[in-house]
C-alpha cells in the first residue's frame, strides 16, 4: 500500500469519527459511562464540601477572646477545639488515603479504555483498508465529496449509507473515546479532591499551632503578671491537687477490683519486670526531665512527676506496656490523658494528647498505638508528658526505659 494510500485511510478513519460523533450521542448510555458521570460529579462535590468543611480559625479566636478572663475556662474551650481540628485532621488523612486507592483504580481504568481504544482503531484501519483494496471507493468518494469534515458533521445522508455492521463498529469505538475521555475527566477530578484534603490537613496543622501559640501567650500574660502571680501558684497547686485527687481516684478503683478478683481467686495482673517501649516513636529529645527544677512560668521550685518528651502534633503515642486502660478522659491540667494500669501496682500516665484511641477497660499491648501527641490541658506546646507511678507514687521514667 502506497504512503498517499495510508494517508488517505487515516483521514477517513478520522472523518469518520468527526461525522458520526453527533448522531450517536444517544447511544452513550452504558453503565460504565453513566457510573464515571456520576463519579465525576461525587468528586466535584467532595472538593467543595472540603473547601467549606475547613475550620474557620477567625471566628475561632473571636469566640475564644471571651472567655480569656477566666483561664480554666478558656484552656478547656481551646483543647475542645485542639482535638476537634485534630479529630479533622484524621479524616482528610483517611480521605486522602482513600482518594489515592480510587486514583489507582481510575487510571488502571483509564489504561484499559485506552488499550481497547487502539484496538478498535487497528480494527476499523484495517476494514478501510480492506474495503479500499476490494475496489469500494464509498468511504472515500465520502470524504472527498463532502468538502472537508465539518460538512460531513452535517450530512445525515452519510451514515445512512453505511453499512450495519461498520456503524456499529463506529458506535463502539466513539463510546471507547467518551470513555477515555470520562475517565481522564475522572482522574482530574479526584486528583482535585486529593490536592483540595492535603491543602486543607497544611491548613489544620497551621489552625493547631496558631491556636496553640495563643494559648501559651495566654497562659503566659496571665502567670508572669506579678500582681497575679500569687493567684497563678496557688491556681497551680489546685490544678495539680486535682490531678493527683483524679490519679488516686483510678488507683483506688484499680486496687478495689484487684481485691474483689483476689476474694474470687481469680488471677490480677502481674507486671513481670520487663522494661518500656519508647512511648513516642523517632523523639527522644527531652525537653523537661523528672524531678525537683524551677517551673519555667511561676519561677518557683516545683517538682515534675515525669518526662517531656518534644514531639509534633499528631505524633503516635504507644504504650509503654502490656496492661489495662484505667483512665482516658479529659483533665484541666493534663488534657487528653491515658493511664494504664500494669499490674502490681505498676501504672503509667499520658498527658496533653489531642487524640485518643483506646478507651477505659480496654486491654493494650506494648508498642500500641493509643493516642497521639498534642498540646492539651496545662500545656503551652506539643510534647507529650510521661509519667510512671508505682504503688501510689511518681517514680523516675528512666528505671524502666532504655
Ligand atoms: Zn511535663
């Protein structure tokens, strides 16, 4: 076949195409098409539910201005907020992760309907080629009388002439093209939900530490005023008396079930003397250690019942042992907090998470993922405050970790 030949059957094969793709608009209607329109249109929508779901920080920090005159107050309203944006936060990451499975699936389909569509145009090649070399000039006396395919678009007369069977070879291979088409369409679309939910976890994360910076000017403004300083000690102490009254509170609920389980002859836990997973993963840097040191905000000497470990918020809190959830609930002082009681008197303590994942009378493992970091309760940045009790006091963190 000679190259003007080839050229000639490529021409009509395209305007083909051109002239048929009005008339059989109508027959666009198999599953895989209308499932990708209604994909597309899901897609668009998830975009402009994320861009409307995004937390507004403006009206946030008005809402919190009012209530700075009373910090117990406004600490508490502001962790509400730390965790309902941390909560969001675990959402678009389940969206995203979600939305880059369906991309795959999208552009496996995409491959596919591109796959099939090189068949088809292979196919209909080789028939006008066929239909050439047999002597029927119809399909290009077609082109050359029609004086170019915008004509042709117009001419209904054209497609009549076609035999049945090369119409429905053209249908099929139209439908092929609306659905590789579809299915890019698809693609942009979910790659726009994808970029739209990573745009708006930056935007979280950004909501977090500007709630959390005012937070920590808040609480500093109100404890390094000297005339309030005396208040700010003594408020201090209550918090801490609170906290302790909340700790013994657990333990001695823990130690009433212990005794009734003993009257049972049932078997208690025991802890059998292993040492601690590193509760926050890839973070060893401590920021405040265990024991007596000069409190950076009162400036009085104050004794820290545990370690600070600096960590981003979100960073995955695990605990430290085997054992069994006794406390995972919201303090003044501490925040989001879990305790876990270890057996033999043995407990450990999470502070300031801004999520948690397990709950009260949940049994964990060593190494589980629990909550994660934050800067809840009195807490003016992201770390996490662990601390080891035992037998109904704070012990150093260090005799069991390492
Ligand atoms: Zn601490």
């Amino acid at each position: 076949m000679s190259n003007w030949k080839k050229a000639v059957c490529l021409l009509l094969c395209a305007g083909m195409i051109f002239a048929y793709s009005r008339p059989v608009q109508a027959v666009l209607t198999n599953d895989s098409i209308r499932e990708k329109e209604a994909e597309i249109k899901a897609a668009r929508e998830e975009v402009s539910g994320l861009k409307s779901s995004k937390t507004d920080i403006e009206r946030l920090k008005k809402e919190l201005e009012q209530s700075k005159n009373d910090l117990t107050t406004y600490v508490a309203q502001l962790d509400g907020q730390l965790s309902g944006i941390q909560e969001k936060i675990a959402q678009y990451n389940t969206m995203i992760a979600e939305k880059e499975e369906e991309i795959e699936v999208t552009a496996a389909e995409l491959e596919e309907a591109i796959r099939i569509q090189e068949e088809q145009y292979a196919a209909m090649k080789k028939r006008i080629k066929f239909m050439y070399e047999k002597g029927d000039t119809f399909y290009l006396e077609l082109l050359m009388s029609s004086g170019g395919f915008a004509d042709m678009t117009n001419k209904a007369d054209y497609i009549e002439s076609l035999s049945r069977y090369d119409r429905n070879k053209l249908e099929e291979y139209i439908n092929t093209i609306e659905l590789v088409k579809l299915c890019k369409e698809e693609l942009e679309a979910e790659k726009e939900v994808l970029d739209e939910a990573k745009l708006a976890v930056e935007e979280e994360e950004a909501n977090i530490n500007a709630l959390i910076e005012q937070k920590e000017a808040q609480i500093l403004s109100v404890t390094s005023d000297i005339s309030t300083k005396e208040a700010a000690i003594r408020e201090y102490e209550a918090m801490i008396a609170q906290e302790n009254a909340e700790i013994a509170a657990l333990e001695k609920a823990v130690a009433e079930e212990r005794a009734r389980l003993e009257a049972e002859n049932a078997q208690a836990r025991v802890y059998n003397g292993g040492m601690f997973a590193w509760p926050c993963p890839g973070y060893t840097r401590i920021s405040d250690e265990y024991g007596n040191r000069m409190h950076p905000i009162l400036g009085i000497q104050k004794f820290h019942n545990g370690l600070d470990m600096a960590a981003p918020g979100g960073t995955a809190i695990l605990a430290a042992y085997d054992g069994d959830v006794v406390g995972a609930a919201y303090n003044n002082s501490m925040g989001n907090y879990i305790m876990i009681d270890h057996g033999s008197g043995l407990y450990t303590i999470y502070m300031h998470c801004s999520a948690l994942y397990v709950s009260k009378g949940q049994s964990v493992t060593k190494g589980q993922k629990i909550a994660a970091v934050g800067s809840t309760g009195r807490s003016t940045g992201n770390h996490l405050h662990f601390s080891v009790r035992q037998n109904g006091n704070y012990v150093n963190p260090w005799n069991y970790l390492k």
